[in-house]
C-alpha cells in the first residue's frame, strides 16, 4: 500500500467534520471514484480496494456518486444472455 500525505485548507476539512468517515476514507473513495469514471480502474479492482463485498452494493455506492458506466452493445447482449439463464419459469 502506498501513503499519500496531502495537505487541505482548514475550510475543506471543516465541510467534511460532521461526516462520519475519516478525511482518508472520503479521499479513497474519490480516487476510486474518479478512476472509475476516467477508465484508470476498473469497477472491480475499484470495488476491491474499498472493500466493497458485492456487485449490487458496489452499484449502488457509483449510483449514489452519479457515476455512469457505459458498456458496449456486447457486453449488454453478453448480461441480457447470461440473465436469461436464469429466468424463472412462469407457472400458469
């Protein structure tokens, strides 16, 4: 793990007080975030470096931020596919 040591005016660190995360947590999340939508990481290593357990929860954590993915035609048909291997049959 590297240390990244950076220094913030004491008006930007009096917004974030009431938060209950530490300033370092809101900072890794922002880089992760940022990388996320710069294409820097991907949604799993971003997901592993938080600590985030699932997909779904990490999904939620991007929605949150407003962060977009955008994917490809194939990887849309790719989850349409593997979605419909999971279907429930309807009971009539």
């Amino acid at each position: 793990m590297t240390q990244v040591l950076v220094d913030i005016p004491q008006e930007l660190e009096a917004g974030f007080r009431d938060r209950k995360a530490e300033l370092s947590r809101v900072a890794l999340e922002s880089m992760v975030l940022e990388g996320i939508r710069q294409d820097r990481i991907s949604v799993a290593q971003g997901r592993r470096i938080l600590g985030i357990e699932s997909r779904y929860e990490m999904d939620g954590f991007l929605k949150a931020h407003d962060v977009m993915l955008s994917y490809t035609l194939e990887e849309i048909m790719r989850e349409v596919e593997a979605s419909r291997r999971f279907e429930v049959p309807r009971s009539e």
